[in-house]
C-alpha cells in the first residue's frame, strides 16, 4: 500500500484507541517505534498498525511507516484542547456551552478560505483550536491569513472547479496532518443575470464553481475520511457544504446561482445516504445575505453599489438606503453573520445524529416547508 494511504489509517488507528483528535505532522528525529506494513488491503493495513503499536501508546510518539522501498516518519499528537469525544448514546453529552470546543485538535479545511464567510470559518475554527487548511484561488490571501493565524493554518492554493487541483489538495492535507475530520465546501461565486440574456460561460462558471466543486471536494475528501473510517469506525466526521437561501427558494435574474445552490442540496442529500455507512454525515448550511462582506459592501463592485447604480432599489440614491431596503426584506433586522454560520457548524459537527440536512441560517426570511 501507498504510504500516504497507510498515514491515514495510522490516524484512523490511534484515533479509535484514544477518541481524541490527532495530527501526525513529518518528522525528521528518530523514530521509537517502526512499522513494515505488507498488506493487501486497508482493514489488513489497519489490523497490522494496530497489532504493531504498544498498548496504551502515550503521545506525542515518533513512528515511521514502510512500505516495500517506501517509507514516512511521523510525529503522532494531540493538539493543545482536544478532548475526548464523548460517547454519543450518553445522555449527559456535549454541552452546548461547549459547543465550540467539538473542533478543538481537529484538522478542517476550508475552501474559499481567503475572504468572506469563507475568512470569518477560518478564524473561528482557529481560534477554537483546530488546525485549519484554508483552500483558494486566491494564494496570496490565504498565504497572508494563514501567516497572520500562525501555527495551525496552512494555506493552499487551489481551483476547486479543477479535479486535479482538489486531488492536490487532499494529498497535501494528508501529508501535512495525516488525514481530516471536518471539510467546509464554502467557495462559491455569483453570476446573476437574466435568463433570457445570460451567457452560457456566465452560467457554466457558477455551475463549475457552486455544484461541481462540491461533487470533486467530496470525492477527494471523501475517499480520505472513507479510508480513515477503516481504522476508526466510530469516529464521525463532517463534510459541510456552504449553501445559500438562494438554495432554498428561487432568485429572479439570478438562477444560475439559485439553480447551482439547489443543486448543491440534491448532492448533499445523496451523498449523505452513501456516506453514512463510513460515518461521515454530510449537511448543508444556508445562509441568508452576508451584508458585511466583500460580495456585499465592497465599495467599487459590492452588491450595493451596483443596485444604486442600476436604480435597482426605487428611489435609493445613498447605498445606505439599498442597504436599509435589503435588511427591512429580514424579519431579523440584519444580514447575516460569520458568527451565526459558526453557531450551525458547531451544532452539525456535535450533532451525531443527523445527516443530509440543510440548517437555514437566514433571520427568519427562509422558513421550511415540505
Ligand atoms: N455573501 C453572501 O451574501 C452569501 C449568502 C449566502 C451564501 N453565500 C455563500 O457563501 C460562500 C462564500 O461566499 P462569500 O460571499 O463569502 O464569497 P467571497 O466572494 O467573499 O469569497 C469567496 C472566496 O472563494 C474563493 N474562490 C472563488 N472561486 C474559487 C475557486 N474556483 N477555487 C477556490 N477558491 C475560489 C475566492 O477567491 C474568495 O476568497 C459561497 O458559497 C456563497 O454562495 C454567500
């Protein structure tokens, strides 16, 4: 077996002995325990690691991995904060008031990561003390937030419209961390405009970017926390995909969007029914319009300056006013906030018993109805 497969199902190994999220990182020093794995499979693999390592291992621990010519050398750890995962059948279970601690020492990746809601993910997932992979087009402002967040955040530059650019993505979170537990399928663009005007490549774009990307992310991510699933068969992990309101309900002049996030729920549903068998729950967030961001309130091509300029709004002349229209259209008031999307990712991630769902996060301007 490749070595890069047999670091996950080391991971997946020592996270069914300790339920407690790990890293393994490179290592260079020497290692205390060494491993020649000569399997045909991944349970075969998973059995000779667990055979292999001393009962109750105590880390950090140095391990190297062979495989015929190949080798690797990790160091095996916790995270500072990461907890045991409580047994979800105890009733006493995760408190809501330590709903952000369900992240802490895990490992996250988090695509469109450089701006937006994509940012407001990264830092709060950081600073409830996950290392965070933050995947974008954009390089240079994932590299500068990484670099601002420190340790725990490793930028990468990454087109998730482009196969090769995710499966890139996946390897390099696997040599990096040694596997994952939580993937945010965020980036997404908008290209409204007319159906009767719009191009084709307008639209094939939000459709490359909005649904297939999430079909390629969950592929690549997917075959990962499969193979881990292996080794760790009660270890629950998440792919959460960043939907919209606009997933929900149609938009007018907007349906490449609209078309794209509606889509985007039929996958999360699917693949929640396939996935389930690896414990992987996957669940979709919809958030209503994020005022505050760049999409919104940039102030040369933000949302709000084009409608004042197209006389969107009637009777606007101050974007003020195009603002104060599109927050009078929420019975709350208010766009929403990276805060709020966090307070649903916590509860998805703690929440062990649901799946295939998509958590409206809109102030009350999208209601459920089936
Ligand atoms: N802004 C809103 O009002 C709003 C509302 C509901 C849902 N959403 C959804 O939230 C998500 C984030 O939206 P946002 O408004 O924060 O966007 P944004 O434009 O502020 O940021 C998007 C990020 O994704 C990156 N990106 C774009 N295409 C990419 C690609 N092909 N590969 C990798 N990275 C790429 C961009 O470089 C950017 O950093 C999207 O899925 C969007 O549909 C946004």
């Amino acid at each position: 077996m490749r070595t890069d497969d047999l670091l996950v199902l080391l991971r997946g190994v020592l996270l069914d002995a300790h339920a407690t999220p790990v890293v393994l990182t490179p290592a260079t020093s020497e290692p205390s325990i060494t491993i020649d794995v000569d399997a045909s499979d991944a349970a075969e693999a998973a059995q000779l690691l667990r055979d292999a390592l001393p009962a109750g291992l105590t880390l950090p621990a140095v391990v190297c991995l062979t495989s015929g010519e190949d080798r690797v050398t990790v160091t095996a750890r916790h995270l500072p904060g990461a907890v045991p995962v409580p047994d979800p059948r105890d009733g006493a279970a995760g408190s809501a008031a330590s709903r952000a601690g369900v992240v802490a020492g895990r490992v996250a990746l988090v695509t469109g990561g450089a701006q937006g809601f994509g940012e407001g993910i990264v830092r709060a997932l950081h600073a409830s003390g996950a290392w965070v992979f933050i995947a974008d087009l954009n390089l240079d402002g994932a590299t500068a937030l990484a670099k601002e967040l420190g340790e725990r955040a490793t930028a990468v530059g990454c087109n998730v419209a482009d196969e090769d650019s995710v499966a890139h993505l996946a390897a390099t979170i696997v040599a990096t961390c040694g596997g994952i537990d939580l993937v945010v399928s965020n980036a997404g663009i908008a290209r409204a405009g007319s159906v009767l005007e719009q191009d084709l490549a307008a639209f094939a774009l939000s459709t490359d970017v909005n649904y297939t990307a999430f079909f390629l992310v969950t592929k690549h991510l997917g075959r990962v926390l499969r193979l881990q699933n292996v080794a760790a068969p009660d270890w629950a992990t998440d792919i959460i995909q960043i939907n919209s309101k606009s997933g929900l309900v149609g938009s007018n002049r907007n349906g490449a969007y609209a078309g794209s996030k509606f889509g985007g729920i039929g996958l999360v549903q699917s693949f929640a029914l396939e996935l389930v068998e690896s414990r992987i729950k996957v669940n979709a967030i919809c958030p209503g319009n994020f005022f505050d961001g760049p999409l919104w309130s940039d102030p040369v091509n933000g949302l709000f300056v084009q409608y004042l300029r197209s006389g969107k709004v009637p009777g606007a002349t101050e974007v003020e006013e195009v603002r104060a229209f599109y927050e009078s259209k929420v019975p709350m008031g208010r766009g929403a906030l990276g805060a709020d999307v966090m307070r649903a990712l916590y509860y998805i991630v703690e929440q062990a018993y649901e799946t295939g769902q998509a958590v409206p996060v809109t102030g009350g301007q999208v209601m459920l109805s089936s």
